[in-house]
C-alpha cells in the first residue's frame, strides 16, 4: 500500500469514527472532535486507527468513550 493511499485511508476512518461518535452522543460534529481531543480520544484513534478499523464500529466507539471518561471526559 502507497503512502497516499494509507493517509488517505486513515483520514476516511477517523472522518467517520468522529461523526459517529458526535451521532451516537448527540454531539455537534466539532464538539465531538474538541471532546475526544481534549480526552485523548483522538491520540487513540491516531495510535491504532489501522486495528480499530477493522473492527465493528460500535467496539471503537464504545473504546473512545472508555479512554475519554478515564482522562476526565463527562458521562
């Protein structure tokens, strides 16, 4: 796989996990994004996107919210 491609790959997950987690949450898209910035939901995503995608959604955004809440995100 070229590095494009993977960038590229990465970036369409992250897109969706983002806009999935504002959904799930009944989040605004940008406050979803600030949140899982500010709770190392992000840093997560960015360290393992590449096994988090092959994975159910529901397991990546049930695993957002557990890192989130364990770095002082809100219930």
């Amino acid at each position: 796989m070229n590095i494009e491609k993977k960038t590229n790959d990465k970036i369409s997950f992250i897109t969706f996990i983002i806009i999935e987690f504002a959904e799930a949450f009944k989040m605004k898209k940008t406050d979803a994004y600030q949140y899982l910035k500010k709770y190392g939901g992000l840093d997560f995503l960015f360290k393992h996107w590449w096994a988090l995608h092959t994975d159910d959604k529901y397991f990546t955004l049930r695993d957002l919210y557990s890192i989130c809440l364990e770095n002082g995100g809100q219930r």
